[in-house]
C-alpha cells in the first residue's frame, strides 16, 4: 500500500478515535439544542393560549371579519378572541380565567387611539400585536381587497446599490445569513484542522519519532500525508456539524413554513468553494511551518493564533464591506489572502464582483498556498531534528537543509 | 560494492563545523563501528548517510548510489534519539512503523508477534508506549529497526539504557543478524563493546576522521613493546632486553616494557633462563579505550 496513504489513515483515525475528539463534535449541536430547547421551552411556559376578550364602545368591530392570531410555535393553539357586550360578565370571565385578558377599545378610538387592557397578569406583547391586526383588519375592510391587503402585509424593501445589478432581497434571509455563515464555518474549519495538524507535527518531534519517519518516507510525503489526514479531520467535524445544521433546519421548515421561500444562490457557493480550498492548504501548510519551527505544543498553540486574527478581521469591518463593498477597504481585504476567504463571499452576498477581481484573488490565494507549502517543506526540513531550539525565520530561507 | 560509501563529507551548523571531509567504506556483512566522544560529529555522519541531512560538499553512496525511497525498506535505523508514539499502544505503534517499511499487516503483525515474545514485551503489548519503562521501550525501538529483515542496520549508541541482562542479548542478535549476512553499522562511544563486536572502525574525534581500519591492525599499530606476565615469583629488578616494568591492579600481574631490539619471543626465554613460574604470558594489546583516549586527548604517545 502505499506509504503516504498509509500515514494519512492513521493521523486521521488517530485524532478521529480520540474522545476529546468525539465530544468536540457533539458538544456544538449538543449546545445549539440545549439553547433551543429553553428557547422552545420558555416560549412555551410564557404563551398563554387561552382567548382573549374585548368590549367594543367605538363600533368598530361590529360584524367583525373572522381573524386568528398565529401562535409563535405550530404545536400551539392559536388565541381566540371573544366578544362581549356587556362588562359584568366579561369581568367575571376574566375572574373564572375563561379568558387571560380583556380589552376596550374607547369609544373615540380613532382619535384617541386608547384601547383599556384588564388583566390579572399583563398579557405578552404579541397578544397585544395580535388583537392590534384583528382590530386594523376591520378597520381596513371596507377598502378594495388589494389594498387593504397591502397595507396589512407592508412594503418589500430592495436593497441595490448603484450601477450593480445582484440585488439582496431583504425577504430573502439566507442571503444575509449566508455569507455570515459559511465564513464562520471556514474559520472553524481552519482552525480545528490547523490545530490537528500543528499538534501531529509537534507530537512527532516531542515522541522524537521524526527520524524514524524520514528514514521510512519522504519528509514530502510525510508532510502532504499530514496536512491530508489532519485537514480530513477537521472536515469530518465540520461535515458532522452541516449535518446537524440541515437537521436543524428542516426541523425549523416545519415549524416555519415561511422560511422555505428562501434559496441558495449555486454560483455563490462555487465562489465560495473555490476561495476556500486554497485558502484552507495555506493556512494548513503555515500551521505545519509552525509546528516543525518550535518545539513545544502550548508554545505553537499560542502562535497559532496570530493566523486567526487577520481571517476574523472581515467581521470587524462588516458594516463597510455590506453598505460599501467596492470601497477601496472591501477591494483590499477581498484580495489580500487572509482576509479573502471572509471578505469575498460577503461582498459577493451584496455586490456583483468584477471577474477580474476575482481571478486575482483566487490567483494570490493559489500562489500564497503554494509559498507556504514550499516555506513549510523547509521549515519542515530544517526544523524537524531540533529539540531545543526554535528554528528563525532567517534560518528558514538562507539554510541548507 | 560496498555498502557504503562516504566521500569526503563535510557539514556545517551554523558557525559550527560538524563534520570535516569525513571518508569510510562499509563493508558488506561486517560490523563496522562509527566511533567518537560525545558531540564528535557521529550522528550528523549517520543522519547524512541515510539523507536526513545534506552535506555542504561531499558525497554518500548506498548499495552503490544515492539514496531513495525503495532503498529505505533495505535499511534498520535505531536512532540516538529513541522515539516512539507515546500515545497509542504498543502493538499499534510496532505495527503502523512496520507496515511503512513495506511491510503488509499480515506479514508484520507475524513478526512483531515473534519479537514481542523473544523480547519479553508480550505481556505489555496492550499497554500505551509511555506506560513502557526506558529498557523496554528501548527493546520495542530495535523491533521497529529489525523488523523488516533489513540488508543494513545502523544503530546509533545500541547499548544504552539496558541492563546487562539485555546489553547481552542485543549483542547476540547482532551477532546472529551479522551470520545472516546482514551489514551493521554501530554507533558509539563505548569501546569495550566495539572490541567485542566490530570488524572494522572508523574514529572520529571534533568531526574529523581520525583513526580508521580493521580492529585488529589499528590495535597492532597502538600495540607498543610490551607483555604481560602472571608469576606468583618475584620479577627480578634487572633483566637482559627489559626496559622497566610495573604491577598491574593484581600484585601477580606485571607489564613489562621491553628493549625494542629485543622481541617477545628471546624475552621469554629469558624469563624461562631466569627460573621464573610463569602463569600467563601474552603481548599486552592496548584497548581500544586506551586507544581512543590516547588518539583523542593526542597527549599521550605511543603505548608503550
């Protein structure tokens, strides 16, 4: 079999097998649930579905148009809302708990915009909201079925910016969410693989077990068999967690049917894909560098972190690249290798990019990753028989190895 | 065709220079010992020959040229630097470095099995490496350089950390791998041991090469003029050919430097003539010890 594959399987099933391994990857969906259910949950204990009453003096709703209040979860039952006429008896409902809430509407409602709420205990804002529409809902009825319509859905606002034709339909939610996202994942990614792969090399020089590697394969085959394996790692977690994601969002589908209008835009993801391949092989390949120069774990995992700054850098400056994605800030830190893989998807998300920009992103990043793989060959090289001391950056590129 | 070839290597570190126009020739189915005190530049040699390093000048031959992937599977390496995965167990860790020096699952957990039960580490196999002591994990390292029947094997400081017990043993299976036929190269600074084992030897002292060839001439050359004698009778204070002489450790053990016209042979008849009991009777060969502090330290002359 041959000898690099061989070493890729075993970093690979070596972290793999780990439990500290196995618990990092449930404990984000475990997390992300854990939050859900007492978002559920607390949702569920304040929501009072019991109906609601009201008094009309101003006339408004007489022969009132049928309206039900959308409960907040599908599960739930939706608040009914019942007349009364006369104020004894509905003040006794209020008292037997038959109904949560009893409003009244004043009698010059339309001037005073006064609406009395009797309640044991102040209903929720959303029950307020609720009986709000259904009072609107008659008060627009007798305006023409589009109109009143209209008016009760509200306007679709269009974000453009000017003399670009993508366009973010603020309905469409996952076109804000998206880039966001798939960011943060490849942050993620990152961050878990290069810290496999940072640990792999130093372990090899902490179990002093480099020369007995070197003198069975290439320290060429050694490092590509590495950088697969631990980056394969990180993927698993990752793929493990987009697993757990597309549960968790056909499970929001259900209880949200609004949200299945929204689509994913396939050129967008291909973008993104193609940024972040290379990208990924060039931080790897830079954690590699790192792991071979110093020569203990905690040390290397201290310097790591500088590679993460520059990548979250994007977020900082959001505000700019969203509402000004061709200002020269949003053009520089789609280009420069570090911040692009953040940066391009997200302009990308609010603008249309010049192709040519693109190119040359995709081109620096291809070049950044081959440099680094060449830097990290020698650092590999040079480094990997050094127990006490930390290898320079000088000694890097003036060294024989 | 010679094992290997070293021509004229040098290596610098730095500001340090390693290794100076260091040349040798490996023999096939010798041992040959690489020698030096510490920090002489022998393990720089070695990780050169097996092209961990690259020389600033110079070359090295393997099998007749240079070295590549296919030849890493001829080829045992058990470095100074021990190092084996802690963090998994043995058997897993044996296996996963057989099976990159070509070896197929089936073929090295076969063998493995059989060096686990001649090395006594059966019964440990299942543990983690870092639960191993040093002896044994020293013993799990030359597994992983035997193990797939290298041609050549080079081990560097092969004795250290065993006890006597397991000194010994490794010094059979050296010896058994040498009568297989195989080409070992050891590296060390303990002498007693290369005199037992080595063919031939190469000394390096402050990365230069400074003493090289078959054991037993180099200890004909260090060899000066003198033997040593057991008698239980006194040495008379004057002999014919006798220059001096001087009690050893045991006060029936003498060495006796002689005249250097005279030779070993007349001097024994002399002592015969002299009525003196003789127990043992032998030219003193210096040690390699002796040898090599001798030829190191350059203060001292000849053995005389």
């Amino acid at each position: 079999m041959n000898k690099t594959w061989l070493v890729i399987k075993h970093e690979y099933w070596k972290q793999v097998k780990k439990k500290r391994f196995i618990l990092a990857i449930l404990s984000l969906p475990f997390f992300i649930l854990l939050m859900v259910a007492i978002g559920f949950l607390s949702v569920i204990f304040q929501y009072n579905d019991s109906p609601v009453g009201y008094i009309d003096r101003s006339s408004l709703l007489d022969n009132p148009i049928e309206y039900k209040a959308e409960a907040p979860i599908g599960l739930m039952k939706p608040i009914e809302f019942i007349r009364y006429t006369d104020e004894s008896e509905a003040e006794s409902a209020l008292q037997n708990n038959i109904i949560q809430a009893l409003y009244v509407i004043d009698k010059n409602f339309i001037e005073t915009s006064e609406i009395k709420v009797i309640a044991n205990k102040a209903p929720d804002s959303s029950v307020n909201g609720e009986f709000y529409t259904f009072l609107k809902l008659n008060v627009l009825k007798d305006l023409p079925e589009e109109i009143s319509s209209r008016l009760m859905e509200g306007a679709s606002f269009e974000v453009k910016s000017t003399g670009e034709q993508t366009s973010a339909n603020e309905d469409n939610v996952l076109v804000f969410i998206l880039p966001f996202l798939v960011g943060f994942l490849f942050i993620m990614a990152v961050n878990f693989s290069g810290g496999y792969l940072l640990q792999s090399v130093v372990e090899e020089k902490e179990n002093r077990t480099m020369e007995i590697m070197v003198t069975s394969i290439s320290p060429t085959q050694l490092m590509t068999a590495k950088v697969i394996g631990n980056l394969s790692v990180g993927l698993t977690q990752l793929v493990v967690w987009i697993l757990f994601g597309i549960i968790g969002i056909f499970s929001l589908f259900r209880i949200f049917p609004d949200l299945q209008s929204t689509k994913i835009d396939f050129s967008f993801l291909l973008l993104t894909i193609m940024v972040f391949i290379p990208a990924f092989v060039m931080i790897a390949a830079m954690m590699a560098a790192l792991g071979a120069t110093t020569t203990e774990t905690k040390e290397a995992q201290q310097i790591a972190g500088i590679f993460t700054i520059p990548m979250v850098l994007p977020y900082w400056f959001m505000q700019v690249l969203i509402e000004k994605p061709n200002s020269p800030l949003s053009l520089f830190f789609s280009l420069f290798p570090f911040t692009a893989p953040v940066s391009l998807p997200m302009r990308a998300a609010f603008s249309t990019i010049p192709a040519w920009q693109i190119i040359i992103t995709i081109a620096l990043l291809i070049i950044f990753a081959i440099a680094a793989l060449w830097f990290a060959g020698r650092a590999f090289r040079l480094g990997m028989l050094r127990y006490g001391k930390k290898l320079s950056l000088i000694e890097i590129f003036t060294q024989r190895p | 065709m010679n094992t290997i070839e070293v021509n004229n290597i040098s290596k610098t570190f730095g500001s340090q220079k390693a290794l100076d126009e260091v040349s040798f020739e490996v023999k096939p189915g010798e041992i040959f010992g690489l020698l030096g005190p510490n920090g002489a530049g022998k393990t720089t040699c070695i990780r050169i020959v097996l092209d961990i390093f690259k020389p600033d000048s110079g070359s090295v031959k393997l099998f007749g040229n240079g070295m590549s992937e296919e030849k890493k599977d001829q080829i045992g390496y058990l470095p100074e630097e021990r190092g084996l995965y802690q963090d998994i167990n043995l058997e897993e860790c044996l296996n996963y470095l057989a099976s990159l020096k070509g070896l197929s699952s089936s073929e090295s957990h076969k063998r493995i099995n059989e060096y686990l039960i001649r090395f006594n580490l059966d019964e440990h196999k299942k543990k983690k490496v870092k639960e191993l002591s040093k002896g044994m994990q020293q013993k799990a390292q030359l597994i992983t350089t035997l193990v797939h029947d290298p041609k050549l094997i080079i081990i560097d400081e092969p004795f250290s950390a065993l006890d006597p017990l397991n000194t010994q043993m490794v010094k059979d299976i050296l010896r058994e791998q040498r009568d297989l036929g195989k080409t070992i190269v050891m590296c060390t600074h303990q002498m007693h041991q290369v005199e037992e084992l080595c063919d031939r030897l190469v000394l390096i002292n402050q990365g230069k090469s400074v003493l090289y060839g078959a054991l037993s001439e180099v200890q004909k050359n260090y060899a000066g003029h003198a033997i040593h004698v057991r008698t239980e009778d006194q040495i008379p204070a004057s002999l014919p050919g006798m220059n001096k002489f001087k009690r050893l450790e045991n006060h029936h053990h003498y060495q006796i430097d002689l005249d250097s016209q005279v030779s070993p042979q007349d001097f024994l008849k002399t002592l015969v003539a002299a009525n003196i009991k003789i127990n043992q009777f032998e030219i003193a060969m210096p040690t390699l010890d002796e040898i090599f502090i001798q030829v190191v330290t350059e203060s001292g002359m000849k053995y005389e």
